[in-house]
C-alpha cells in the first residue's frame, strides 16, 4: 500500500513535470517570432476561414443584399489573400486597395460591425483560438476609415 | 419579482420575440448594430454601465440610425440594506439615451423602506469605443428623487432630489490583456448625492464635489465579462461616514436579447453600519 502510494507521487510528480515541460517548449515555440499565419495554421485554415466566412454573410440580412451583384469566386480569391496579408503570410495580395472596393458603397456602421460578427462566427467554426481571434481583429480595425461612410 | 413586474417581463419578451408589433419598420434588419456586449449592462441609476457606475457606453444595440432599449431588474444585498431596482432605457442611433429607475431600498434593521425615482440622459460626444484611438466620450446627468423623505431629513441632507453630471470616458482593445477583448472605463462626476441620493442630496459639510470612478473589464469569452468598478462617494453628511464603493463582477451576454451580472460589492460604511458588503445581482433584456 506504501509503496504504491509512492509509485502514484512518482506519477503525479512525472506528469507534473512533463506537462510542465511542453508548457515550457510551446511557449518558447510561440516566442520564436512565430507568424499569425502560422499560428492559426497556415494556408488551408484560412481558406476554410474565408469559406465560412463566406457562407456566414450568405446568411446574414444585414449585409447580403450588398453581395448580390459580386463576383463569389473572386472575393474568395482576395479575401484569402489579404488575410493572408494581414497574418503575415507568404502571399500577394492582387486585389484592388480597400478605398477602391468600398468606394460608392457608402457603408455604416451597423453593417461594418454586422461583418464583423460574420468573421467571428467564421473563426468560431474554423476552429480559430480566442487569442488568435483577436489578433485577427486587431489587425482589420484600422481599416475601418478606409471601408465605412465613403 | 412581483406580479406586475412578471407581466412587464412577458410583456417585453413577446415584444423581443416579434418586434414588428412594436413598430413596422421598412427595413427589419435596421437593429442590433452594434457587436455583443458593447451595449454594456443597466447601472443601478438606469443608466448603461456597468452596474455602480454608468459607463461612457450606450445601453442597447442601437448604432447609427438605428433605436434599441432595455429593461432591468437588480437587487443588491448588503448585511444590512437591500436594495431592488427596476428600469430602463430607449437609446437613440447609438447617440442619446435616456434612462428611468426605481429604486427601493430596505434598511433590513429598521424594517424601513426609502424609494426613489432616477431619470437620466447620456450623449455620445465624441469617439468609438472600440475602432477608434481616442476614447469614446459621453456628457451626462442623472436626477434622483426621493419618494420617501424622512430618513434623508433624519440624517440631515439639505435636499430631497438633486442632479449629477458625469464625463465619462472608455476605450476597449480588441486584442487586450492575455489577448482578450479588454475595456477601462473612467468618470467624473459632479454632485451631491448621498450614498446614490437614498440618503438625500447635499449635507453639512460641503455641497456639490467632484468625484471619480473607474471599471476595468475583461471578455474571458465573446459572452462572458470579468471585471471591477471603483466608486468615490461624497461624504457630506458630518453625523456619518459615506465610503467609497467597490465591485468585481461577472457579466454573461448569451445573446442581444439578454444579459445576467453577478457581483461582489463592497458598499463600505452606509448610515452608521459598517463595512456592508453583499451580492449583486442583475438581469437584463435588450430590445
Ligand atoms: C475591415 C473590413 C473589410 C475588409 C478588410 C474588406 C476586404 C475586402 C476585400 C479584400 C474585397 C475583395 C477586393 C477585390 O475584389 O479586389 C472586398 C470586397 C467587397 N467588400 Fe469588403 N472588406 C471589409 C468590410 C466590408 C464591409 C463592412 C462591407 C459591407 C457590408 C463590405 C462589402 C464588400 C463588397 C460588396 C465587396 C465586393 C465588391 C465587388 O464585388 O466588386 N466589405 N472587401
């Protein structure tokens, strides 16, 4: 009885140790000027992400009738690749600059937070961690004056 | 909850449910623009907040050309007071609010009940909590007036009713403390109130001061709020001690239709009764 309850400390102490330890490493490997891109987990999750992101606004009334008249397969395309760019991933961005897509559309708001949401739904089903999440917004919020009221 | 107050409940819920009885809008999708949780809660005045304070936020989902309200039920219990409160407020393109509450206080020794009205109003100057660098401003003024005057006269308040102003500034990062969505909310408040007016307004000691209160927040989740509030009272009424109010709450926003706090408070001493500390507990609808 003794001696397994020291067999048991020894397990506990071991384990203990070992979580520790990659407690330890995978703060080093986060540490290691590890890319936003890479964190999420690199070229397909985003694309999953812009898929969702897709089907979230497909379904959301607020900012649908906006897309009626776009191009799906495109805005995929250059969604991805100015995510991408925002998590400092390897990509161009090929599309036109943020002033000239939004420009005449005359947006506010309610509907720039209402995209907003669709992206944290997107990131809540792909799977994306909070902090990541996060990281993501901090990225997009300064764009906002170059997308609403023009 | 008594029964009248069950029936405004249903009552709101059925309006939640099918807004359009409320009014036929042209375009149904015209609410709910702003992001989960930024409507905040109902402070104990009616105002947004918060809960012992107001914040510089504008309670509802109201954005831009867009209305929205809410209703609220709060009770908080100290050792030896229990104060219920229910209200609202109607918010106008995330611009104006207005805000009405009913306070009613039980000093549970005394068996004694002090009720007040308070009625606020709250504009948004300046800023966008959350996309812009500069911190969302609001102006706004709060009035209380009380209902059952003899303790405020007892203890020796100047005034039955009275007004407080207050600046409030907040600003939320969307990547803040441990990467979570992080908020800090500062005011300056300009009054006379005596522990929130229930001890009437003004004293022996001085009138009017100004007084500040902060409350930090963090979103553990997109639903889930941690934070505190800090609160300076006036202390004007030389027979008793007023002390500074704190809280640490927990705030869960399951949906725009709802939102429940939960908090510790720490009221300090209220009318010769020391350290009275207690629960807090809010529940909200958003329309
Ligand atoms: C920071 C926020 C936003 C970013 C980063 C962003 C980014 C983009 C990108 C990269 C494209 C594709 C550009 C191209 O085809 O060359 C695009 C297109 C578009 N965006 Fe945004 N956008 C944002 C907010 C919004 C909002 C709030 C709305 C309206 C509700 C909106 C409506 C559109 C529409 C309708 C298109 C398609 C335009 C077309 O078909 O020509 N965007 N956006």
């Amino acid at each position: 009885m003794k001696q397994s309850f020291g067999h048991l400390m020894l397990f506990i102490k071991n384990t203990f140790l070992s979580i520790g330890l990659v407690t330890f490493l995978s703060s080093c490997a986060s540490n290691s000027q590890q890319s936003l891109y890479d964190e999420i987990g690199g070229q397909a999750v985003l694309e999953t992400l812009v898929d969702n992101f897709i089907m979230e606004i497909a379904s959301d009334n607020r900012v649908l009738p906006r897309f009626l008249d776009s191009n799906v397969n495109r805005f995929r395309e250059k969604m991805i690749e100015h995510m991408c760019l925002l998590a400092d991933g390897p990509c161009i961005y090929t599309g036109d600059d943020m002033v000239q897509v939004h420009a005449g559309m005359n947006i506010n708001s309610a509907e720039f937070n209402a995209i907003v949401e669709d992206l944290m739904s997107a990131m809540d089903k792909t799977g994306i961690a909070l902090s990541s999440q996060n990281q993501i917004l901090e990225r997009m919020a300064p764009l906002r004056p170059q997308v609403i009221g023009i | 909850m008594n029964l009248a107050g069950l029936t405004s409940v249903c009552a709101l819920t059925l309006l939640v449910m099918c807004p359009e009885l409320v009014s036929a809008q042209e375009q149904p999708v015209n609410r709910d623009g702003k992001i989960l949780g930024t409507g905040g809660v109902s402070s104990i005045s009616g105002a947004g907040g918060g809960g012992l304070i107001p914040w510089a936020t504008l309670s509802s989902y109201a954005d831009e050309g867009q209305r929205g309200g809410s209703v609220f039920r709060t009770r908080v219990d100290v050792d030896a007071y229990q104060l219920d409160i229910d209200g609202g407020a109607l918010a106008f393109g995330n611009r104006i609010e207005f805000s009405f509450a009913r306070q009613n206080l039980l000093v549970k020794p005394a068996n004694l009940h002090v009720r007040q009205n308070k009625t606020g109003i709250k504009v948004r100057v300046l800023g966008d909590i959350i996309f812009d660098k500069a911190p969302q401003i609001t102006l706004g003024a709060e009035r209380g007036s009380l209902r059952d005057k003899g303790l405020a006269r007892a203890v020796g308040a100047q005034h039955t009713s009275g007004t407080d102003y207050t600046v409030s500034f907040a600003k939320a990062w969307l990547n803040g403390i441990g990467h979570r969505t992080t908020l800090v909310n500062v005011n300056v408040r300009y009054g006379n109130a005596n522990q929130f007016g229930l001890l009437g307004y003004g004293g022996d000691d001085q009138d009017a001061k100004w007084t500040a209160e902060f409350a930090a927040a963090v979103f553990l989740t997109r639903q889930l709020v941690l934070g505190a509030e800090y609160r300076q009272k006036p202390d004007n009424l030389g027979a008793l001690r007023e002390e500074n109010a704190h809280d640490l709450f927990l705030a869960y926003f399951p949906n725009k239709r709802v939102s429940l706090t939960a908090a510790w408070v720490d009221l300090g001493e209220i009318a010769g009764a020391r350290n009275q500390q207690g629960v807090y507990l809010s529940a909200q609808l958003t329309f």
